[in-house]
C-alpha cells in the first residue's frame, strides 16, 4: 500500500511547481492624452468580467488563476468615446504568451493615441502591443 501513497505526493509536488497555483492580477489602466473614456468588455471562455467604463486615469481589475489544461485565455474589446463603431481587441492574459511575462500581475496602460503598452515583470519593462481592429 506505499504506492498510492507516493503517488499522492508526486502529484503535489507536480501541483506545486505548475503554472495553475497561484493567483495572477490583471490591471488595465486608461491613460488616453486627449480624455476620452473607454469602453472595455473582458471575458475569458467560462468568465466574464462585465462591462468598465473607464474614465481617464480609472482603470479595470480582476485576478484569477490559470486552469489546470494552462489553456486560460483573456480577451478584451474596448471602444474610445469618439466612435463606438470601431472596436478594439486585445488579449489581456494568454497563458502561452503570458504566464512567464505576467507571472503575478498582468498590467495594461492605454496611452496616447490609443498605444496599448503592456508590463513584463520577467524583463521589468513596458512594451508596445498591437490592436486588432474589429
Ligand atoms: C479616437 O481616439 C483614438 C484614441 O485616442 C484615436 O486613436 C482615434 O484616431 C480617434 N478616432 C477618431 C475618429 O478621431
């Protein structure tokens, strides 16, 4: 009967050393030069984070943490107030792309012109990341 037993452990200590263990934060902060608001819709495939409308200066949080498959997937639409018929889309957290860049916190800043620069906690600094058009 030692077999489960150890079976047990190695499946804890596997746990312990996965990518699902721990809480991760998302923040998406509106920093736009011109004071628009913005309109953000976050969601993942089981989660949806509701609808923010953020003021220049506000910003949209949630934490979570990553499913046991690491297939966790956050996605964001997000309008300015100048036009609410072009829609922006970005992936606020991906587990491939993310889990390593956005080991506990995952920050956004949309800044002027609409620029989405995105915090690597990994490398300590911000980079710029695309929107997609929709
Ligand atoms: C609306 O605002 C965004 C963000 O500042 C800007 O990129 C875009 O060009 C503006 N669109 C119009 C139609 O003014």
């Amino acid at each position: 009967m030692k077999r489960p037993y150890q079976l047990v452990i190695v499946i804890l200590v596997l746990f312990s050393f996965s990518k699902i263990n721990h809480a991760i934060h998302v923040h998406i902060l509106n920093m736009l030069d011109d004071g628009q608001s913005i309109k953000l819709h976050c969601r993942s495939k089981d989660d949806d984070i509701g609808n923010f409308i953020l003021e220049q200066g506000e910003a949209a949080e949630w934490s979570f943490s990553i499913n046991f498959w690491g297939t966790t997937l956050f996605y964001c639409d997000m309008q300015f107030s100048n036009s609410s018929k072009i829609s922006y889309h970005f992936d606020a957290f991906s587990t491939e792309r993310d889990w390593e860049r956005c080991y506990s916190k995952c920050r956004w800043i949309i800044s002027e012109k609409g620029s989405l620069y995105g915090y690597d906690q990994q490398l300590d600094q911000w980079n710029l990341f695309p929107l997609t058009k929709i």
